[in-house]
C-alpha cells in the first residue's frame, strides 16, 4: 500500500477548502450580480419598513427615533447639589477643557467672597495655551527634522498644529506657569470666541515655519541657526495672537462687590499672585482617573505628545472599572466639590432638553437591526471618544446608588434647562471615560497606580486621536 505525505494531504485538503470558500476569501470580494440578487430579495417592504420608509423620507430621523418614554420619565430634581452661579459659553471654539477647568473653581472663588457671580477669563488662558502649543509644535519639528516625510508621530504633528482640544492637566499647567485673571481685566474677543479662521491662519503659518525648519535641516544648518529661526517664527504667532486677542496682562488692578454691595479695596496683581493669594485652589491635590475598558484597569498610562507645553509632562492616568470611578465621582459631590469629566457628548443627548440618557434615540427598532457595541469596542473600532469636557454639580441619590448627574455645560443658558444638563447614570457608564478629582476622594490602592512607571500610549491610540485631528 502506498502512503501519501502528510504535507500532500494537508495541500489537498487547503486546495478544497478554497474552492468552497466565498469570493472574499480568494481574493475577489466585489458584489456579483448573483450576491445582489440575494440581497434584494433578502429586503421585504413589508408594514413596518413601508411605514419607516414613509415616516423618514418625510421627518428628520432623530425626531422620529426620540425615545418618548425617557422624556416623560425627566425630572430636574436632584437629592444633592453643589451651590454655583452663572453658565458660561464657549461659543463657536473648542475650549470645553478650559472651560470646565475654571468652572470647577468658580463656586469656591464665589463661597469665600461671597459673591453674586464670578467668571475667569478663559481668553486670557486660550492666548496662552495657542502660544504653547506653537512652541510645543515647532520644538518636536526641530526634534523630527531628519525623519521621513511619511513617518507617522509627524504626520500627527502636522495634522493639527494647534487645535482647540485640551485635558485637565494643560489647565493645570496653563494656570502653574502663567497663573489666572478675571474675566473683566482680559475679556472675550471674536476670534477667541469663533476660533476657526484664526486656528487655520496659525497652522498654515506654522506648516510653512515646519517646511522650513526641514529645510534647514536638509541643508546642514547648526542647531543654532535653527533655534535662532524658531525664536523668530514664535515672535511671529505672537503677534497673530495679540491682534486677534489682545495682549494679556502682565499686572492689573482688581477690586470686586460682594452680594451686601460691600466693595473691596482696589489691589494690585500679576496673573500669578492672583491665582496664589485671591483663588488659592492647590492643583497638585487633583488626579487624573479614567474608565478606558479597551486598556487593562489597574494601570498608569501616559499619552505620547500630548503635552500643550514642551517642558511640561504628557498628560497621564490611572484605569479603573466604572463603578470605581463612579463612587469617587459620588463622594466628591455630595462633599459640595465639582468634578471636571470628559466623555462623548455626540451619542444619545438632546441639546434643546439638556438630556443624556442611553437609548434615547431608538434607531434599532426603526430598522430592526441590533446595533449595540461593548464600550471598549466603541473605543477600538473609533465609533466613540472621549470629545467634551463639563463639570459634574449634582447627584440623584436612591438606595445609595445615583440614579442621575446634575452637569454644568459651557454651551450657554438658551436651552429649556438654563444650561444645565441631566446626565442618567446609565448614560455615565457607556459615555465618560475621565474624571479630575481630589486625592481626598480617591482610595490609596489607586493612588498608587501613580508609582507605577506609566505604560506609554501613541498619539494615534483611538481614545485620544481627537486631539490629533
């Protein structure tokens, strides 16, 4: 008897397989007309699809899919709030992180004083914070002038030299070098307020300086004479910045009118003595802590060029479960302290309403089809990211579990609830992925996750590529 050789029977049996397989897997993939024909006849215009057809060819789909039992179940009562006064508006910018940075300390500037109202100036920080991200940008070109045109950490820095998107720690940062002024000594501008043409002005400007500096590169130039033209290209964003913004005050002078119409004594300040002796928030007790399930919990994660000031760190985290993050979430409220949160606010909210809540609009069932993901599939496969930071203000509590969040927005006071926003809780666990809160509230074994040497994520990793756009 003769005996084929195990590598000719498994050739064989390869050989059948592919010819059973469907075209994609040999190569081809394009629609036949034998697998258009099956799919058509897969589709029934039966009553359900032939009313769906009728209502959406006619009506705007989000108002068709809006969950109406979730509307009638709204209550704007909470068991807690934390005592703040005022909504601010970002406008036509994407200055949500600063936003909500200075809002969280707003309510205690407002308590000590005992003011009717108070409001930082978020142009003085926006000014900047465009300077920084200049130098940062113009400092990595420096650094990557010999890589190939196609290399990737390039091509992230050119993308979106200086885009509005920030983190909690660039306030921090901002705020520890350049301190903080009152809204009234640096006020709003219109290009501070619709930053999309000055945005593009700045990184053509700073396109050409990087095709420059390559250049010089190219041709041998010393570090010096390089340093020399990045020093000059600097001065040159300068100038764009205080035509559009002003120039930002190195000193002023302040007094202020508590709510018994009692005036304080007219004070000099710098920016940085104002934010030490007036405001008087420690920043360094404030931690970064994220639900990212598309990354292992219990871990410290740094973010690569992410950083808004080049001689400061790249913004970093502890991951934990949700119902972790959520518990120190709860504590910091109900003890009357804000908490800054970033999450997605594209998915499942009604901005006329100020509603987050999951399923709020119902597109499964007006086309019958299942389109549910995992939160950290969403995450891996870019169907969500973290997008826009606002400031948690209160808690519905029941059965010591929250049942929703009071949220304080930057988007202005015209919706039906004056501004703020309510957030359910099972909209927090699919949505937010990133809170700024005080040690005070954190427990030890994760705030020791922050002695661990960060793992060191890429700036094309899905969560943070909006800030790479």
């Amino acid at each position: 008897m003769k005996f084929s050789s195990p590598l000719r029977i498994i050739s064989a049996a390869l050989i059948a397989v592919l010819l059973a397989v469907p075209s994609i897997l040999a190569g081809e993939g394009g629609i036949t007309p034998e697998m258009l024909g099956k799919i058509r006849e897969s589709f029934k215009m039966d009553t359900h699809n032939r009313a769906m057809y009728n209502a959406i060819t006619n009506t705007d789909i989000n108002n068709l899919a809006l969950n109406r039992d979730i509307l009638r179940q709204q209550s704007d009562v909470f068991s807690h709030k934390v005592k703040t006064k005022g909504i601010t508006n970002q406008k036509s910018s994407g200055r949500c992180w600063l936003f909500a940075g200075l809002n969280v300390m707003r309510p205690a500037v407002i308590e000590k004083y005992k003011l009717s109202g108070f409001e930082f100036s978020q142009s003085f920080l926006a000014f900047w914070d465009k300077l920084e991200k200049s130098n940062c940008f113009l400092e990595y070109i420096v650094k990557f002038r010999d890589r190939e045109q196609s290399d990737r950490e390039l091509e992230i820095l050119l993308r979106d030299p200086v885009g509005d998107g920030g983190w909690w720690k660039y306030v921090v940062d901002l705020i520890e070098k350049y301190g903080v002024v009152p809204k009234e000594i640096m006020p709003e501008t219109n290009s501070s307020e619709n930053t999309g043409s000055l945005n593009n002005l700045i990184n053509l400007k700073l396109r050409a300086d990087a095709a420059q500096i390559r250049k010089m590169g190219k041709e041998g130039k010393s570090l010096g004479d390089i340093a020399a033209a990045k020093e000059t290209m600097l001065a040159e964003i300068y100038k764009m910045l205080v035509i559009n913004y002003g120039e930002p005050p190195a000193e002023f002078q302040y007094r202020f009118e508590d709510k018994d119409s009692i005036v304080s004594a007219l004070r000099t300040y710098t920016p940085q003595s104002f934010f030490k002796d007036f405001v008087g928030v420690d920043l360094n007790q404030y931690v970064s802590i994220f639900n990212n399930p598309s990354k292992e919990f219990g871990k410290h994660y740094s973010v690569n060029l992410s950083r808004n000031i080049f001689d400061a760190d790249d913004m970093h985290y502890a991951n934990v479960e949700i119902e972790k993050l959520k518990e120190m979430a709860m504590k910091s409220v109900l003890a009357d302290e804000p908490v800054w949160f970033a999450c997605d606010v594209g998915i499942d909210q009604n901005r006329d309403r100020g509603i987050m809540a999951t399923d709020l609009y119902d597109y499964g069932s007006i086309y019958n089809i299942d389109m549910s993901m995992s939160k950290a599939d969403r995450i891996r496969y870019l169907e969500t990211t973290s997008n826009h930071a606002m400031v948690l203000v209160g808690v519905d509590v029941k059965d010591d579990k929250p049942v929703k969040w009071l949220v304080e927005n930057s988007w202005g006071s015209e919706n039906k609830s004056a501004g703020y926003w309510t957030m359910y809780d099972n909209w927090f666990d699919e949505n937010l992925f990133n809170i700024i809160i005080k040690k005070d509230f954190v427990p030890k074994e994760f705030l020791k996750i922050y002695d661990q040497t960060p793992v060191v994520v890429p700036a094309w990793d899905p969560m943070f590529m909006i800030y790479h756009q």
